[in-house]
C-alpha cells in the first residue's frame, strides 16, 4: 500500500464511519478501484483506522463518556451490544462470505437507500429527547437494528441503529448521538478482535517499514471522522435523511455498473 492508497482509504473511512452511508461497503468497493489487494497488512490497516475514527467520538462527546456518575449510560450501551456480538459470533462464516461479495454488498447499499428516503415519514412522533429518557428495552431494540448491520454487509451500522433509534420514537439528534455512543464500545470489541486475529496469524504485518502508514490513516481517519460527526448532527436536525438515500441508490447502482464493466 503507497501513501497515497492509505491517504484515500483513511479520508473514505472517516467520512462514512459515522454517516448512514456504511464505511465497510466504500472500503471493500475502493480497494479494486485503487488496486488495493485484499492482505493481511489491509486488514490491519483498515482496523486501525476504524479505531481512529470512533476515537473522535469519544473527543466530541468525553464529557459523557467519564461520568462516572452517569452508570445506566454504560449499562445502556452494554445491552444495545449484546445482540451484536452475539450474532457476530454465531454468523460469523456468513459474514466473511458476504464480506468478500461486492455485488451483495452493493444490493444492501441500494435498499439502504431506499430504506433511508422514507424513514423521515415512516416515523414522525419523536417524543424521547434526552439520552436519559431511553430505556434497557428500548437500548436492546436499537441493538437488535444494529446486529442487522453484521448481517447485512453495506447496510451501515450508522443506518440500522439511527433507524432502530427512531423506531423507539427518538428524535433524529439523539437518534444519532446514542448511534455514535453504541459504535465506540461495539467497534471497539469488533476491532480488537480484528487487531488480534490478523496479529496471531501474520505478526509480521508490524514491521517498521509499516508503521509510518499506519500512523498517516490513523490519524487522517481521526481529523476526517472529527469534522463528519459535527457536520452529519448539524445537518439531520436540519435535513433529514434523504440525500443519503439518494446517495446510496446511486452509489450502489455505479458500483454495479463499475464491477459489471471493469472488473469482469
């Protein structure tokens, strides 16, 4: 991988790891447009800056994630996780396959999207304002939209646990906000395990020569996801959620007609 591929591949990431537009599906999409092959060093790297991005979060938000005093916020998220780590490890042949199939993972994008220009309709009775306000029921719901997300590669984690928060009556804000609170421990877990997995298998992946790209993604991803976070919340309150439906659709159906054409 050049710097320029980590540069590109880093900037992808931290747009859309927190935006419902699904980071997974750009990055397995980007690597063939750049001539990234599939390596246990991009593995690596695509952990590594997915680790950044939810880093950023934790700086936005640091004041909710050191109080202490605040237990059931912690609690909360603990029970909107388990869902997904549950099917994570259950499904996790299915995931890999779906993972490596580009053609499936550009359908999802595009029912995504679908999905995404209604659901501003679908659910207009917003009456759960504060975090707060929402319950371990309702927490284990939004986790269950998450684990939907694992299942469905492309889908975008962001996309399916923003829906699930408005299915439980959220406004769009916090909707989002408790979205990006639950990606930070389930993330977290997932890329550990990712970290370890490539590690154990292929500790080589560490040379020195690596690093310094390594480092240029992480901290790329970071600034990147820092700016996106603030300008998605801005934007929903305001918007919606309808350019991203519109944006996935046709996302997805380039992404076909690109792999129909140039890949075959």
């Amino acid at each position: 991988m050049s710097y320029i591929q980590a540069l590109i591949i880093a900037i992808i990431e931290g747009i859309t790891e927190f935006l419902p537009i699904s980071s997974t599906a750009h990055m397995k999409l980007a690597n063939p447009i750049l001539h990234i092959s599939e390596t246990p060093f991009i593995n690596l790297f695509e952990v590594v800056i997915q680790l950044a991005a939810i880093l950023s979060v934790v700086v936005i938000y640091w004041k909710k994630f050191i109080d202490l005093k605040n237990l059931a916020f912690y609690f909360k998220l603990v029970v909107a996780m388990i869902p997904a780590l549950v099917l994570g490890v259950l499904l996790k042949k299915h995931i890999d396959s779906a993972l490596s199939n580009l053609t499936f993972i550009s359908c999802v994008m595009i029912v995504g999207g679908i999905i995404l220009l209604f659901i501003d309709k679908i659910f207009v009775t917003h009456i759960v304002v504060e975090e707060e306000k929402i319950s371990y029921r309702q927490s284990f719901i939004i986790g269950c939209f998450q684990s939907l997300s694992i299942i469905f590669p492309g889908l975008s984690r962001s996309a399916a646990t923003i829906i699930g928060g408005m299915s439980q009556k959220l406004t769009r804000k916090l909707a989002a906000e408790f979205s990006f609170f639950l990606a930070v421990p389930t993330m977290f877990a997932a890329s550990v395990k990712s970290f370890w997995d490539v590690y154990k298998e292929n500790p080589e992946v560490l040379i020195k020569d690596n690093m310094s790209i390594l480092l240029l993604g992480g901290v790329v991803s970071f600034i990147v996801a820092l700016l996106a976070v603030k300008f998605f919340i801005s934007f929903i309150t305001k918007h919606g959620f309808r350019i991203f439906g519109w944006y996935r659709i046709v996302a997805g159906i380039s992404f076909l007609i690109y792999m129909h054409y140039f890949m075959n």
